[in-house]
C-alpha cells in the first residue's frame, strides 16, 4: 500500500456496476477513487499513476475497446503497475477464465451481480480493518 492515500482504480464498463463499487470504496476514509470504461482508460490512468500507484484495481473481464484479462497481462508487463492488487469482477462461471485471470497475478475473484459483503472483505483484507 502506498504511504500516502490509499487509491482505487474501478475498470467496469457499466455504468451502474461502477457505481456499486464507487459507494462500497467510499465507505472507507481516505480512499481515492477512479473509473475508467474500458481497459484503454485504465491503462492510461494506470500511466498517470505510476509515481504514485494504485492499492487495488477492481477490473471487469468483459469490456468493449480492450477487455480486463488483456489489461491485467498489459499491467503485470508495466513496472508501475505489477505488483498492484487486483480484484477481478466477471460474469463468467467458467473455471478456465478464473484460472487464467489467476495465473496473470488476479488475487480475487468476484463473481456478478457483486454484493457489498465480498467487497468489503476485499477491502478489509487489502487495507486492514476500518
């Protein structure tokens, strides 16, 4: 976790799932919260904040301009964004695609529709108990 405040990047395509995330990250003081649509966002905000990187990435699998199993390999290629915590939100049951996004360095896996509880578990277990 970076010294100063503790940052979150939301990579979700939909609009209200973004929001979803947006209000469970809020619920913690000191958060920093982005979103981006897609994965091209992302990785231009992941640039941006390479002197100063992300704690956690909640990153949707399924999205238009380049989906979240390319972006996490793109961001496990980046230095700045390597060994950022990632929280992958998908609606794929497939264990093939938990797999994958697993062996490219995913350390959670959450399944759609989300609910608060899994990611204030996330949270918890990333930033330490609020």
């Amino acid at each position: 976790m970076t010294a100063g405040k503790r940052r979150v990047l939301i990579v979700e395509d939909s609009p209200a799932m973004r929001q979803l995330l947006s209000l469970a990250v809020q619920r913690l003081p000191g958060v920093s919260i982005d979103e981006a649509g897609d994965g091209v966002a992302a990785l231009k905000a992941l640039k941006v904040a390479s002197h100063n990187p992300y704690d956690l990435v909640f990153l949707d699998l399924n999205m238009p301009v380049m989906d979240g199993m390319k972006l996490l390999g793109k961001m496990r290629e980046d230095p700045g964004a390597a060994a950022t915590t990632v929280a992958v939100v998908t609606t794929s049951e497939n264990a093939d695609t938990e797999r994958q996004a697993r062996t490219l360095g995913a350390k959670y896996f959450l399944r759609k529709p989300v609910n608060r509880r899994a990611v204030e578990k996330i949270l918890a277990d990333v930033f330490g108990p609020h």
